[in-house]
C-alpha cells in the first residue's frame, strides 16, 4: 500500500497539493513503508507475545499516524492531527516491544 500511496502522491497529487501537503503526505508513505518492513520482520520472528504486541502496535502506528498525516493532506480538519502524537507513540512502544522479544528469544532459558 505504501508503494501505491507513494505513487499515487507523486503523480495525481503533485499538481492538486501544496508543497507543504505534499511533504505531509511523503512523511506519511515514508513511515507506512518503513513499518510496513518492521511488520514484516515481526512477523518473521518468532510468534511470542511481545512480538503480537509489536505487530499490533506497528499496524495501530501506520493507521493512527501515516494514515492521519495522509488525511491531513487531503484536507481533513486540522483536529484530526491529534491522532499523529498517538501513532507515534504506538510506532515506540511497538519497536520497544520487538527489541523485547528479540531479547527473550535469545535469552536461555
């Protein structure tokens, strides 16, 4: 999706955006594809609940926080920024929790 959401920026918003809109929405594609990476490193680790946690916290960041900037963009109501904070925190905790997780799984028992 961040591929698509990255294309369709680029070239059907390009003309409609303002430069400032646009660096939201780049900022927005940017996150998503990058956590969208971390899902998957998630999911190829080994299924323990911190990794559940990190998978379920990096979903709640890309839809919380690149999902809210991608609405702004399109000229949401600036309230809806409120959302962001919060998706950035979900995007720590979920990294926090995957460092977790690696730890424990190499940690004898």
């Amino acid at each position: 999706m961040a591929v698509g959401l990255g294309a369709f920026g680029a070239h059907g918003l390009k003309a409609r955006l303002s430069p400032d809109m646009l660096a939201v929405w780049h900022t927005a594609v940017q996150y998503h594809a990058w956590h969208a990476l971390g899902l998957l490193a998630v999911g190829l680790s080994a299924e323990t609940i911190c990794m559940k946690a990190a998978g379920w916290l990096l979903a709640a960041g890309i839809v919380l926080f690149s999902g809210s900037l991608y609405l702004l963009a399109l000229g949401a109501p600036k309230g809806l920024g409120m959302l962001t904070p919060l998706g950035g925190a979900a995007f720590i905790l979920g990294w926090i929790a995957f460092a977790i997780g690696v730890i424990c799984a190499r940690t004898p028992a």
